[in-house]
C-alpha cells in the first residue's frame, strides 16, 4: 500500500509537471499587444491570421495609443507587453522613454526611409488619412458635411463626435488636421483650439476609445476618422457611410509597431512583426482599405475604392518628429482651454 501510495504521487508529481509545462508552453505562443483593437483597422483578421499562419496567439487589446503608452512606462521595471501598435508620435516618444528596443522586421528594407526610425525603433506597417466619417442615413436628410466650417452650423449639434485629442492619437490627429487646414502650425496651435471651443456649442461627443461601432449604429452620425475606417463601414459592413476630405485640408500620418524593451516573449513578438510587414500581412491592412506602407500590397479592386486622388491631394503630411515634440503641449493646452 506504501509503494502504491508512494506511486500515485510521483504520477501526481508526474502529471502536474506534465501541465505546467504545457501552460508554459502555451504562454510562449500568447504575444501580448498593447492597442491592437479588434475594430480598428481590421485588427480581428489579422489577429486570426496571425494565429492560422504563425500558431501565436495575440489578445484582441482596446486601449488607445496614450494608453498603451501609459501602461509600458508604468510597467518599465517588470513589462508585460511584448510589442505595442501606436500613432508614429507615441512610437517618437516611446523611443525617448527608453520603452522600447530597436528590430527591424524581415521587409524593413522596403519601407520608405521617412516612414521607420534608423535604428528600427519603430517602423510603419500602414497610414491613414484624417477626414469626416458620416452615417448618411443617421443625418435624416441634412447635408453632408463638406468642410470643418461646416460642423460649427447649428444644424450638426449633438451629431458630431470625436477622440479625446489629449488621450486618444486619433483624437490629435484630427486637432493637427484641423489646425493646419485653418491656417496653424505645430508651433501655432490658436486656429485649431478656437475651433474646438466654437465647437463645444454644438455638444460634441468625445469618447477616449474607439467609436466605430457608434458610427455604424448612427449614435454619433459624424466622426472625426480615418479613411480605412469609413471604407471598412461602406464596403464590408455596407452601411451608408460617407468619407469627406474636408475642402480645408487635411492630414495623412503613419502608424507603427515596437518591440517592448524587456518583453516577456521577444522572439515570437518579432514572428508577428515579420508578418505584420510580409506580403500577407500587407495585404490585409489592404484588403481592410489602409494604405500599406508597401505600396505593393494594394490590390487594384481595393484602390478603386478610395476617394479620388483628387481628393487626397488636400491631405498632407506633416514634421512627425515635430507633431510628436509638441503633443503635450497640445493637450495641456486643450484640456485647459476647452476641455
């Protein structure tokens, strides 16, 4: 009885050795992304693909670039994340904290020197160009919007909304938008909050995360937003969304991954960036109506659903090196004066 006691715990021992080892095992095929929202940007299918192709599994993860930003600082000593998907001004700004570690994924070479730190610290894997998201239907027959002058009109109040321009890099996107279409610079912000404190007459809703599905339900008929996402909501959801390039002017800016500085799991974090830039990860991003930043990756059925170029000449890029410089100093200033 001793011996068959001794036994059954060894097998025990045995067993429970087994699982653990098992449960690592599949905590070394789980990358953790900070701000890879299923919604945005059609996270889901390249999460899913990522896991079909790969075998890793990377969360769906809904915070915002501020956020994820926040939470690897606060997390510096021990990190959790294994790579982090931000607007290029938090990854400008990740390198500074000394948050992140340089990698230049397999297609590093064929991203356009201005779009990727020298030292791969952060590195685009797709743009998107800022303009007015709007559910045709939710309007009720008003006009759509063509300009930001017109979002000041009486007739859009409680029918616009937009990030949190002091949290969410969406929400400052479209702020540097507005500025610089209304005559601003980055080092002149005036323009771009006088709008935003005109416009607080018209009850506007400022969500810190992601709105898309508020968009679609008609909540918030008029979104400050991407073009991928107004495309995403036409064609694959088949909502009646429209996409305007305000007649002002616009902006288009990249967004990029990073490697976390002392994540957890590296080495397969840097299997997701090498896919992220591979022709199937690119044409993904494409096939979801970003503009992959190997502009090889586009498919002609997916560019013929783009507004004119016509229509993308007023959107310009910008110093992102200076965007980023003056963020803070945005907010500051936005949360002081019209928040």
């Amino acid at each position: 009885m001793r011996l068959f006691a001794k036994s059954s715990k060894v097998l025990q021992t045995l067993v429970a050795g087994v699982a653990l080892a098992a449960s690592f095992n599949v905590a070394a095929q789980n990358v953790i992304c900070y701000n890879c929202p299923p919604e945005w940007a059609d996270w889901a299918t390249q999460i899913k693909t990522i896991k079909e192709k790969t075998g890793i599994t990377v969360p769906p993860d809904n915070k915002n670039s501020g956020q994820a930003l926040a939470q690897i600082m606060a997390e510096k000593a021990s990190p959790v994340a294994d790579f982090t998907y931000v607007g290029v001004t938090f990854g400008i700004e990740a390198k500074k904290n000394d948050i992140i570690t340089p990698y230049k994924p397999a297609g590093w070479n064929d991203v356009p020197a201005g779009l990727k730190d020298p030292e791969g610290y952060w590195t685009t894997i797709h743009s998107g160009t800022m303009g007015l998201m709007v559910n045709v239907d939710a309007l009720k027959g008003k006009p759509v919007p063509r300009s930001w002058a017109d979002l000041l009109k009486p007739e859009y109040k409680g029918l616009i909304g937009y990030l949190d321009p002091a949290s969410a890099f969406v929400g400052y996107v479209g702020a540097v938008a507005v500025n610089q279409a209304l005559g601003g610079t980055l080092d002149n912000f005036t323009p771009g909050i006088n709008f935003f404190k005109s416009l607080q007459k018209n009850q506007p809703i400022v969500p810190k995360q992601t709105s898309y599905a508020r968009l679609i339900s008609g909540e918030i008929p008029i979104l400050f937003g991407y073009d991928f996402d107004a495309y995403r909501a036409k064609y694959k959801d088949k909502a009646n969304v429209a996409f305007v390039i305000p007649a002002e002017g616009s902006v288009t800016v990249p967004y990029v991954v990073s490697l976390v500085k002392n994540g957890p799991n590296q080495a397969n974090a840097k299997k997701v960036l090498d896919f992220l830039l591979s022709n199937e990860g690119q044409a993904i991003w494409a096939n979801a109506y970003l503009r992959p930043v190997r502009a090889s990756a586009i498919s002609k059925e997916a560019e013929a659903r783009f507004l004119p170029a016509a229509d993308y000449a007023r959107a310009k890029s910008v110093d992102y090196g200076k965007m980023a410089q003056v963020q803070r100093q945005f907010s500051e200033r936005y949360l002081a004066e019209v928040k």
